[in-house]
C-alpha cells in the first residue's frame, strides 16, 4: 500500500518522534522544513492556551516556506495526544488541533476511535504507537491510520520486542502505513527500518543534541558521550517501562541497577523529578557526536541514506 499522499512532501522517510519538554516550535520548525515530520506533545505547551499559540506560529512559518521555496516545500508536521485518562487536557488540546487542522496527530497510551473520527473530519491522519502485535491490532481496529512500532531500544516508554519479528508479525496483517522506533540514528539505519518492511524511521534521541531543542546542556551533552550501555529501562518514573540516561539516574541519587519496580496504575506524566531530573534516551546515542543544528544533522542522515541505498544497487 502506498503512503498517504500526506508524505509526499518527506525528503528523507523519517519522522522526528515527539519528545516530551525538549520538542518545541523552533526544533519542530527546523525538522519540517529540511525535510522530515516534525512533531511536539500537546502537554509540552504549558498552559494549555499556548498550545493555539504554537499551532498559529508553526502554520504560518512553514506556510511562508513553501511560498519561499517551491521547488523543496516544507514536510508536514504532527501533534502527539496522550489518550490515556490521566491527561485531562485532551478534550481542549483536540478542539485546538482541530481549529488548525493539524494533518498528523499521533496518539499513545490508548486508542478511542472517537479521536481518530475527529482527526478524519478536518482531513488528518491519526498514527498510534504500540509495543506489540496485540496493541497494533486494537488501534487499527479503532481506525487508526498507521502504526508506529516501538521496538526495543526506543528513548522514552519503549517496548522489549526485536524490530525483525515486530515489524515481521505486524506487516503480515497490515498494509497501511508502519513506522519504526528504537535506536535508530543514522541513514544506514533508516534505510534498514525500510528493509525490515516498515515505510518510514522514527527518530527521537538524536535531535535532543540540537540546537533547537528545550533541553539543558548537561542533557544534550550526556547524548553525545553516551553508549547503549548507558541506558537504563525502568518503570519507576512514570508507571510505563522507559529508557533513561544512567547519568542522569546516578545524579538522582538512584543505583541504577537495582531501580524498584513502580506501579503502572499511578501514571506521572507532568511530575517535574520525573523528566527534567531523569533524562531520556534510546540506545542509538552513541551514533551522536555533536550538538548541532537540526537541519545540519538532518542532512548528513540524507547522505547516509542515500550511500546506503547506492551500495545495495
């Protein structure tokens, strides 16, 4: 199946994930227009009203783009909801994508087929993450229009399947369009992500070494000297299985190899210890080398993209 005529703007098939207080306009901005959906949660513009500020500016600067630049339009961009009941902004935050007509919106922890209904009427798209096959049957049969597999590895709330048998399993059954999260940091792994079946990478880690991100220094500096053994995978900042810095967990006072295990019914999404104090992170950090702008990085995952497809040829 083809990709919703949406992606025909991608200069490279990738999705830059969004990341929870780092993704902010000027990051999300920046990954449009070179070339890639950009994308933010909802809960990063705080409080709630200037998530109608954000909407007006992204609009307006990526519509002044393509008048500017014809021939290399700016990609689309995505707003993420957490559907989960705990997030009592997502009546208000859906009613503000819908004033701007967002064209992707991207749902987690729950999937309501009333929200993907919403989504459809203004002419959007709804991709939904899951960690495995059975979640990824209950969102399309909710009407979602893609998938986003989060496979082992993932920065963030992150799942414990391979990629090989979680894109294999889902791919059997499905033929819209899946993407592809976990560890993923360069062009030889994006195009990868395309060889195992899925349509499109998600990309999440590496921007937090951006110039454009909302993240301190120290955090963007922990990107670039961490390794995938620097990663820890624990429930016990928010209820859900993530994968966070270990510097970050030693900072806190914590061992991080003997984390307790949290309970999942107490869900922390907002708690301030929680994301500015733990920091987040997949395992493909250690392709990271520099904190630079979006576009610079951007641009360099193209030329590895384009190596890898020419030496398969």
């Amino acid at each position: 199946m083809a990709l919703p005529p949406i992606f025909d703007r991608l200069r490279l098939p990738v999705i830059g994930s969004p990341l929870f207080i780092i993704s902010v306009p000027d990051l999300v901005i920046a990954q449009c227009k070179a070339g890639i959906v950009g994308s933010f949660p909802a809960l990063n513009a705080r409080p709630q009203s200037l998530l109608d500020e954000w909407l007006d500016r992204i609009t307006e600067e990526l519509a002044a783009w393509d008048r500017a630049n014809p021939d290399v339009p700016a990609a689309p961009f995505a707003v993420n909801q957490i559907v989960h009941r705990s997030n009592d902004r997502l009546e208000a935050d859906l009613h503000t994508c819908a004033k701007w007509k967002v064209p992707i919106v991207i749902t987690s922890l729950g999937a309501r087929p009333e929200l993907n209904d919403a989504v459809h009427s203004w002419g959007g798209i709804t991709l939904h993450d899951v960690i495995d096959d059975r979640f990824a049957h209950k969102a399309v049969e909710k009407g979602a229009d893609g998938l986003i597999l989060v496979a082992t590895g993932a920065g963030g709330h992150a799942g414990r399947l391979n990629p090989f048998p979680f894109v294999q399993e889902v791919r059997e059954w499905f033929d819209g369009p899946i993407i592809l999260s976990g560890a993923i940091a360069t062009g030889r792994a994006v195009l990868a992500a395309q060889v195992l079946g899925a349509d499109l990478a998600y990309i999440g880690s590496p921007f937090i070494a951006t110039d454009e991100a909302n993240a301190v220094d120290a955090y963007k500096q922990g990107i670039v000297e961490g390794r995938a053994a620097d990663i820890v995978y624990s429930n016990l900042f928010t209820g859900i299985h993530g994968n966070y810095l270990r510097s970050s967990v030693v900072a806190a006072g914590l061992n991080p190899d003997k984390l307790p295990e949290s309970d999942p019914s107490a869900m922390n999404f907002g708690g301030a210890k929680a994301w500015k104090e733990i920091w987040g992170s997949g395992q493909g950090i250690g392709a990271v080398t520099a904190v630079e702008p979006a576009a610079v990085k951007i641009e360099r995952l193209k030329k590895e993209y384009a190596a890898a497809k020419a030496a398969l040829i």
